[in-house]
C-alpha cells in the first residue's frame, strides 16, 4: 500500500501558546508508526526545535523568493531553515488570490527552498470560472510547468504536488473522486513530458480542499493521489488524525 502523507495547514490560526498545546495533544494521540506534518504561521515554528516526536514534521506555510534584502515584513527560506524547519507549502491559492503570487515567484520560492535544504509543497489548481470556462488543464499545466522551470530532475525528491481547486477551499464542498483523478492524472502527463516516466510515476501528489475524516477514505483511494492538504479539519488534531487513519 502506498504511504499516505498528510499536512495539516493551520493557515492564520493559533497562536504559538494555541500550537504548543496543540503539538502536546498530537504527541499524545499519533502512533508509532504514523507521521503527520503541520505547517504552522512564522510565530509558531520556533516550537519545531521542541518536537521530540520524530512521526511530527513541522513547516512553513510560505517563504519570501530572496534570501535577504529590504522587503519589510517579509520571511527568507533561510530564515525559516535556520530554525531547523525543513519544509514550506509554496503557492498555495490563498498566497495566489490574496497576495497576487505568480507562477514566476513561485518558481523563485522552490529554488530558494531547495538552495537552503528544504522540501517543498507546490501547490496549484483552478478556480471554479477557470473549470467553468474549459480551462483547468491550461491552468494545471501553467502553474506546474511553470512552477518548475529549471528544477532538476534529481531535484524532485524534495517536491510534493498539492491539488487544491480553489472552488473546494473552505467551501465544504470536496472535489469528485473523478475530478481528482483527472486532475492528478494530468498533472502527471506534464511532469512526464517535462522530466520522464519515471519522474512522473515517483512525483508524490496531494489532494487539498474540503478534506474531512468522512470523505478522506474516498479521496486516498484515487491511484494518483499520495495523500492529504487539510485545512479547516487540521485545526482540529483529533481530526487530522481521523483523516490519516480513514483508509484503514
Ligand atoms: P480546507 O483547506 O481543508 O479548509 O478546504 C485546504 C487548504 O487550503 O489547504
């Protein structure tokens, strides 16, 4: 059986008190052999240095493209690295739709994540008037090529895949089992026209949007899908953990 990953994006919730309680109930939940990885706001990720459950990953949910420079307010990968995180989501919709992220920085993110030894999250996927309009492989092959420009192929290993229709954020209404599979199965063909086959079959991808402990079990079952996104039901841990442990 395929191994599951599941990222909790706690997106602008919690506080670092809120997230060290929350850590402590994970830790006291998660079984020996099951992993889990949160992706916390900057003020929390300090507490990855206190996580002494290896089965707990912690990460950034985003990173500035530079390394430093004069961009106030603003987070490097090696500023996030430094504190022994060593993951980021890049690209996620609401970075997109809020801060007006382009393909371009996101692909800048990626080489700046991967220069400073972190894996990444690229996440990507329509809106509902991009499907509605025909145009969600046009948008899926955009952002991924994109995305991806000038990444090695031996690079890969350190990149994970995240379809999140935008349409399915936060709405409660989770994308089709056939909808998902089309979707993953496409981005597929990409990244093997972009690298090869075996890029393609070894290119972990993630379904996000609207995942819950009830319909987790369905969405894992597509064969293109490697796992899970979870926002609203993350913020929960015991909820999480239900959507970790749905396929069994
Ligand atoms: P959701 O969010 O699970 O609340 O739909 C997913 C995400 O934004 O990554």
């Amino acid at each position: 059986m395929k191994e599951l990953m599941v990222v909790g994006n706690m997106k602008m919730y919690k506080t670092a008190t809120e997230m060290k309680t929350y850590l402590t109930t994970l830790h006291k939940l998660i079984g020996a052999d099951e992993k889990i990885t949160v992706c916390v706001p900057y003020t929390s990720l300090h507490l990855c240095k206190k996580i002494t459950n290896p089965n707990i990953v912690m990460g950034a949910e985003n990173i500035h493209e530079e390394e430093e420079g004069k961009f106030t307010g603003e987070i490097s990968a090696k500023m996030v690295a430094d504190l022994g995180v060593e993951l980021t989501l890049i690209g996620h919709s609401e970075r997109r739709q809020y801060f007006g992220e382009t393909n371009l920085q996101t692909n800048k993110k990626i080489k700046s994540a991967l220069k400073n030894k972190m894996r990444v999250i690229l996440c990507f996927g329509e809106t509902r008037a991009q499907r509605m309009a025909g145009k969600t492989n046009e948008i899926l092959q955009a952002q991924v090529t994109e995305g991806l420009a000038g990444i090695y192929e031996n690079e890969l290993k350190s990149i994970v895949l995240a379809y999140e229709p935008v349409w399915a954020i936060g709405t409660g209404e989770v994308a089709s089992t056939k909808d998902v599979s089309d979707a993953t199965a496409f981005v597929k063909e990409v990244i093997q026209k972009m690298f090869s086959k075996k890029a393609a079959d070894e290119m972990k991808i993630l379904y996000g949007g609207s995942v819950d402990p009830s319909n987790a079990k369905a969405i894992f079952g597509v064969k293109t899908v490697d796992g899970g996104l979870i926002g609203g039901a993350a913020l929960d841990p015991q909820k999480l953990l239900g959507i970790l442990r749905a396929r069994n």
